[in-house]
C-alpha cells in the first residue's frame, strides 16, 4: 500500500496492541464496577460543559487517552447502584459479538451479505416464536430497536387488515389504533408517522392499576367507528414503560377476536418474561397476538440496539413492503426468508442475531430465566422496603422489574412534594453514587428505578433510602 496513512490505519499490530489494552482497560473496569469499587455510577457534568471538554479534547488531547476519558465519562450501566433506564447491564460475551460485528460489517440486506448472521437470525427468531406458543408458520426478523420493530409491525397491520391498498394507493379515509393511556410514546410516533394523526391514536384509559381498561374497549371502538375512522389495530403494553404493569392481553385477545382487528403486543421490555417459569404468567394471552416486539438490549442482556419483531403468520412479514429493488432483491416463487431487506425499512444492520446466538449457544435459555426471575423478584424486595418506611410510598405493586415511588411527608402538600422529589432526583444525579430517574404518574412525581443490573441487592436499596431521606431533609433546611 503506497499510502502510509492508510496502512497506518490497517496496521494488524497497530490493531492488535490497542485492541489487547482496550480489552485489559474494560476487564479492569468490569471488575471495578461489578463489585461496586468504583464510588459513582456517574461523574456529573452539565451538557455545555461536556461539549467544551470534547470540542477540545479533539484538538489538544492525548490521543491515548481517549477511551479512559470516554470511560470516565460514560454512565456505568454494570454498577450495582444503576438502577435507572432499561439498558441492560451487557453480558460480556456480547462486547466480544459486537467487536466481531464491527470488523465484519456484513450489511445483511441480501444473503450473501450476512451468511452466518442471516441463517443465525433465522434460528433465533424462531427459538421466539416457539417460546410465545407458535407454530412453524410463524416467523420472525431482527432490526435497531423497539421504535422501529413496533413502526414495522403496524405498518404490517395495516397492509393486513385495512380494506384498500395504502401502500401504494395513500390514505383515502381515516384510519386508527387503539392503545392504552400509559403505552410507550413510540406507538403514538408510528402512528403519525403512519399518517393517522391524532384523531387515529384511540387512548383507552388506564385502570386503577395503570394497566388498559378493558371494560372501555367496546365503547372507544363503537365511538370510532361513529366518527368514520377505521379502527385496524389494538396494541398492548406487555409491561408499559413508565409503570412496568402488564396489560391483560387474553381480555384484549378476546375482544380483537370479535372485532377481526391486528392483535399487538408491544413486549419490548418485558417480553423476555417468556423465559421465566415464575413471571411468564404476565405474558398469558400474548399467544393470541399477530406480531410481538421484545428487545434483546433490555431484558436478555445484550449491547443496544437489538430487536426481535415476530409475526404469528409470517406470510404478514413478507407483505408489509412491497416494493422493488431490482440489483438486489429478485422476486421467487419460494419463501426466500434470507433477504431480510424485503421486511424491515433496514438495507443495511448489523450482525445483532450474533449476541442472540452466542449467549444460547453458551448459556442456553437458564441465562434468561435466572436474569428476568431475579430482577422482578427483586422489584418485589424493594416495594416490601418502601412500604416498612413511612416515608415513602409507591405508586403500585410491581409486576415487572419496574418500581415509581417516591418520599412523602405529611406536612407538605402534594405541589410540593412533586417540587421535593424533583430536587432529591436532581442532586442524586449530580452526586453520582445511585442513579435512578423520574416520571410522573396522574399528577404526582414519581422517582422511578428500573432494576436492570444483576449485581445490585437490596443492601444497596437500604442505602438509597438512607440517602434519599437526607436529601429531602437537606432540601426541606434550605427551604425553610
């Protein structure tokens, strides 16, 4: 190679001296972070100043410091006191997945651009579909994340079930989806990027334990259909995000059956629950569903973004798109499941069925049970804490590994213990040592943790709760 940037680049050597030190520098911090050595889950620092600290680490700084900087100044989602958003705490076997992706960089639009990983993805997602309680006609494809896995799925309901062609014909009447109250936002984003508009988005309210009314089902139809919208689809929250309470997919089941609507199940977070002998009961009614979503960087333990979108016919999955590509995709008079660029918007993906395969072939489906079993049981633990303290209470028993609670005292009123629970969240993010978030719940601030890191128990809970209780009354001092 006559050009010696290029070579530089390529180096094999030059690879395998960084590769080797990055590898020793993650394992160190594994260790670290696992046991809880490390003191934060998260050094602070507000936006600006962190795009200044870039902005001239681009120009001045030590170009081998640059992966101990961008560890230093990441959120250590494998520390025991991260109990925050639903990333998962990454089994390593799947950085090693994820390296080999990069080096590969099979696109997988078309066979010959992903063999391994295209045949894997196959095996993978109907290991799936058999978990749920299909059968072989069942099929399934991977794609970046539960945003674009639901778009998809409903972009497939509509081409199932709307009476005219708006693929290729555009919309020519109203047309909508039922969804509870507390769904996760990107349903409501589908469907407008869908064209249905507001008045396509049916909100059925939640019931006293925030999961859908069914009871209200009937009635939100019948109102629809009176207002010439044409209801094609119902989706349920398996668990809503904010909450993390299950929807009774056998109650929507049965109501989709009357109706001959598209059944949804939106399992992205919680959908691994298959795998648990103890919590599948959560999914009861999920065999019922046309398509379910569950995300592998959630719930399964692998690295962002992965996700399995599974249809109970899989001739659905093959007629949402129905467009050509003549340099890559011929038509056949055969089901050719290996060109996954004919189902998803993706042309290009990486090799994500990898992390899938990789962690069953090596640790079979006991890995999934263990994991989603013990962070639901765990939720349990938490709640039993907060309820044995008078200073706290919780918006409702968990069901998933999802828990809202939040500090109370009686002599505030509700304004103001959403205002002190807002600053307790906000200096716990600033001092770094637990990290947890928010959400607000009919009117009430909520702190809100997703128990997401295997390593975390509930000696860690008790120091929280000790902490919280001395911020609120730090906060509590200055205000008065």
């Amino acid at each position: 190679m006559k050009s010696k940037l290029l070579a530089s680049v390529y180096s094999p050597d030059d690879f395998k001296k960084k590769g080797q030190q990055i590898i020793i520098e993650l394992a160190d911090h594994l260790k670290n972070t696992t046991t809880g050595e490390n003191a934060k889950t998260i050094n602070w620092n507000e936006p600006e100043n962190e795009l200044d600290f870039w902005r001239n680490f681009l120009k001045k700084g030590n170009e081998k410091d640059l992966f101990s900087e961008t560890l230093k100044r990441s959120i250590h989602v494998h520390h025991p006191k991260y109990i925050g958003h639903q990333i998962a705490a990454t089994a390593p076997i799947t950085v090693l997945t994820s390296l080999i992706s990069a080096m590969f960089n099979n696109g997988m639009a078309v066979y010959e651009m992903g063999m391994s990983s295209t045949a894997m993805e196959r095996i993978v997602t109907d290991h799936l579909c058999q978990k749920i309680g299909w059968d072989s006609n069942a099929r399934g494809l991977l794609t970046s994340g539960g945003t674009l896995a639901n778009l998809t799925a409903l972009l497939a309901a509509r081409k199932a079930k709307v009476s005219h062609d708006v693929w290729n014909e555009g919309n020519i009447k109203p047309l909508g989806i039922m969804v509870s109250e507390e769904a996760h936002y990107c349903v409501d984003r589908a469907a407008k990027i869908m064209g249905l508009g507001e008045k396509g988005i049916i909100k059925i309210p939640a019931n006293d334990g925030y999961a859908l009314d069914t009871s209200q089902l009937e009635t939100s139809y019948r109102e629809a259909k009176a207002k010439g919208i044409e209801v094609f689809a119902i989706v349920g929250s398996a668990p809503s995000t904010a909450t993390g309470i299950y929807d009774d997919l056998k109650a929507i089941g049965n109501f989709v059956k009357q109706h001959d609507l598209w059944f949804h199940v939106d399992g992205a977070h919680g959908g691994a629950a298959i795998y648990s002998r103890k919590y599948k009961h959560l999914l009861n009614g999920m065999e019922e569903a046309d398509s379910v979503v569950i995300d592998g960087h959630k719930m399964m333990l692998m690295p962002a973004l992965t996700t399995a979108l599974l249809f109970k016919n899989g001739m659905d999955s093959h007629a949402t798109f129905s467009q050509k590509a003549d340099y890559l995709l011929n038509d056949t008079d055969h089901e050719d499941w290996y060109n996954g660029g004919k189902r998803t918007f993706e042309c290009t993906k990486t090799m994500m069925s990898l992390h899938w395969y990789a962690l069953l072939k090596c640790y079979g489906e006991a890995l999934f049970d263990e994991f989603v079993t013990r962070q639901y049981d765990l939720a349990r633990e938490l709640a039993q804490l907060l309820l044995n303290d008078a200073n706290f209470e919780i918006a409702i028993t968990p069901q998933s590994n999802i828990l809202c609670f939040r500090y109370v005292d009686s002599s505030l009123v509700n304004d103001e213990l959403n205002s002190l629970n807002a600053q307790i969240r906000a200096q716990l993010l600033a001092d770094g040592e637990f990290y947890l978030v928010q959400t607000k719940l009919r009117g009430n601030h909520y702190l809100r943790t997703s128990l997401m890191n295997p390593f975390t128990t509930t000696d860690q809970f008790k120091k929280l709760l000790v902490k919280i209780k001395k911020t609120a009354h730090s906060v509590l001092l200055k205000k008065n």
